[in-house]
C-alpha cells in the first residue's frame, strides 16, 4: 500500500486545487456578478469570505468527527457539498441564495482541506512529511492561478452560470477519483488510543502551530492585497503593480516544492522557518522602503515557498496517529481564526494611517513574529516528547 502514497498524493493534490478553482470563482467573474446580481465591492467581498469563514467553526468538529467515520467518508462528503455549492450557485438569482451557497462550499473545502492534511501526515513517513505536505499546499494556489485564465474564458464564452458550475464540476471529477482511494492505514493501537480529547501535551504545540500557519498566511494576504495597492500609489499603473504581485505569487508557487526538497534534504524545517521568515520580512521592508520594487517582491516569493511545507509538518511531530484528526481540527481551527480578524485589523490600520504601507509593515511583523513562536513550539515539543517518555516509563 505505501508505494501508491504518491499516487494518493496526487489525488489529494487535485482535491485542494479543487477547492482552490472554486474560491477563484467568484473573482474570476466579479463583473459578471455585479451586474446580474445588481451588486457591488462590498457584497464581492462578503461571497468572498463567506467561503473561508465555515472554517473557524467547522475545523475542531470535523477533527472530531475524524476519530468515529474515515477520512476518506469525509473527504467525499466535503466533494459532495462543493459540487452541491457550485449547482446552486448556477441558479442563485439574489445575494442571499448566493452566500448560502458559498457558505456551503465553504464547508466542504474547509472539511478537504484538513482530510488532506491528515492522510498525507498518516501515508508520509517523517523523512518524506516535509516535502509531501510541501506539495500539497502547492495545490491549492495552483488551482486559483489556473481559474483566472479558464473562468474568464467560460464567462465571456457561456455566461456567469457557467463559471459557477464549473467549480462544482471540478468538485465532482476529484470525487470520482477520490472513491478509489483505499482507505487510509489504521495505526497500530489507534483504537486503544483513541481518546476523547487531544493529550495535554500535544494541545499547546499544536495551537502555536496553527497560530504560525496562520501568521504566515496572513502576511501573504497583505502582500497580496496591498502591494498593488502601495505601487499605484506611488505612480505606476494598476496592470503594472497587478502584473509584478502575479509575478512574486507563481515565484512562491516554484518555491513550495523547491523550497519543500531543499528542507526535506536538511531535515530541518524549525531553522527553515526562521531563515525564510526573516528573509520574507526583510522583502516586505525593502519593497515598503521602494528600494527596488521588482527585486523585493521576487525575493518574498522565495522566502515565504519552503515555509509551507515546513510549518505543515510541525504538527505530525507531536501527534500521535490517533490524535491526528482532532489535532488537525485544532491546528486549522487557529488558522481559520487569524484570517478571519487579520485582514479586518490590516484594513482599519490603513484606514487610520491613510497608507497601504502600514499593512505591509503589519505584514513582515507578523513574519518576524514567527520567529519566537516558533522557539516557543521547540520548547513546548519536547516538554511533549518528555512527557510522552516519560508515560512509556510508567507503563513499562
């Protein structure tokens, strides 16, 4: 069973992206929505969220729920419901029939994403997590870059219906592969083990975990949205400042893998994290500084690649296999919660400074944040290791 992992992979590879396409539906035809829903920004901007925010209070029950139904039975429930979402949202002729239907698909791609997680952190051995994990997370951009260019194309081509369903269409061609995969192995003593809360000394490692995840993407999302933002303020055009983020953004897709081998090699992902972090901060301080724009942002597209890979790891180092499903729950559960008030908090920070650059600043704070969390999980880890030890002694 071991040697089809990749093959697994793989599958899980176009589930992520799955969700990915889908996300990028609603961008990829704003105009479209706006005109036919009679909409504006605002309203984009809430079908937008109404997909990521099932995520802060589905997270810790799925995990949950991990530890009674599979996870292949849920992660064909959570294709289920995208496909649902992207059928109802071909049909939804007002705002509020919209948002459910995001909210459902939403919940789908949230319950996905942490089957995902967890199958690769069960199928990888710890030699191969960092690059697996590094690769998975490559999905799920790879899906919303790949969107842009085909949803525009169906739009112009067959109307803002289409666009919708395509997302749900994407949903149900993973579920078909999805079904033939055998289900994940069962650890040893897992049902001994199964208990009905994540141990003491896993549950501090793995919400600093999820708290660096979260950090992590959250000065991504600032880059992202105030970069161009910072740059046609200082004079250059929107397709410019537009072209030079896409460009940083498929550099950081090129160094999620890359950067997943190169930490997979060394076998070190904490000092992973803390270089590449530094660096990422250091590039968002150059490009606010406007101390060469274009060279900056290549650089954070470097820098911010093998932290994916590496961060995702952190949590299999402290979890047994039979936590796994609810640490995950947790560890996503943090990270849901970050990108719900982060960008509200950037937003009233531009608001009161007038600038674009203050949430930029926010943004390589929030990077060198990273560097005491993640002291903080090595030495909270092996309080867990020592503790765990230290159990065996006394069964033994």
């Amino acid at each position: 069973m071991r040697n089809r992992r990749w093959i697994i992979l793989g599958v899980l590879f176009a589930a992520r992206a799955a969700t990915g396409f889908q996300f990028q539906s609603i961008g990829s035809s704003a105009n479209l929505l706006m005109a036919d829903l009679g909409i504006g920004y605002a309203e984009i901007g809430m079908l937008l969220g109404a997909y990521l925010l099932p995520g802060v209070i589905v997270a810790f029950p799925t995990g949950l729920l991990g530890r009674r139904i599979s996870e292949k039975t849920l992660g064909l429930a959570g294709l289920l419901l995208m496909a649902s979402s992207g059928l109802a949202l071909c049909y939804s002729g007002d705002l509020t029939t919209a948002l459910v239907a995001r909210f459902v698909g939403g919940v789908g791609a949230t319950v996905l994403g942490l089957v995902a997680t967890k199958m690769v952190a069960d199928w990888f051995e710890a030699r191969e997590i960092v690059l697996a994990m590094s690769l998975l997370q490559m999905s799920w951009p790879f899906g919303a870059m790949i969107a842009l260019p085909i949803q525009a194309w169906i739009g112009q081509s067959f109307g803002l219906s289409a666009v919708m369903a395509s997302g749900g269409i994407a949903a149900a061609a993973v579920f078909c592969a999805f079904a033939l995969l055998p289900q994940t192995p069962q650890p040893i003593g897992a049902a001994a083990a199964g208990r009905g809360k994540l141990p003491g000394a896993a549950f501090g490692p793995v919400i600093v975990a999820g708290a660096i995840w979260g950090v992590m993407n959250l000065a991504c999302v600032l880059f992202f949205t105030y970069a161009p933002l910072l740059m046609v303020a200082r004079g250059s055009s929107a397709t410019m400042s537009a072209s030079l983020t896409s460009l940083a953004i498929w550099f950081t897709i090129v160094a999620i893998p890359a950067g997943g081998y190169l930490v997979h090699r060394s076998g070190r992902p904490i000092v992973a994290i803390v270089i590449c972090g530094v660096f990422a901060a250091a590039a968002l301080g150059l490009f606010v500084a406007n101390f060469h724009p274009t060279i900056s942002c290549l650089i954070f597209g470097l820098a911010v690649g093998p932290l994916s890979g590496a961060i995702l790891s952190l949590p299999a180092k402290v979890l047994e296999p039979a936590d796994r499903s609810v640490g995950f729950g947790l560890f996503y559960t943090c990270f849901y919660v970050l990108m719900a008030v982060g960008p509200v908090a950037a937003g009233r920070l531009q608001d009161a400074f007038g600038s674009p650059s203050v949430a930029l600043v926010a943004g390589a704070v929030l990077l060198l944040s990273m560097v005491p969390l993640v002291g903080l999980f090595w030495s909270l880890s092996k309080r867990s290791e020592f503790a765990q030890a230290s159990g065996v002694k006394l069964a033994a």
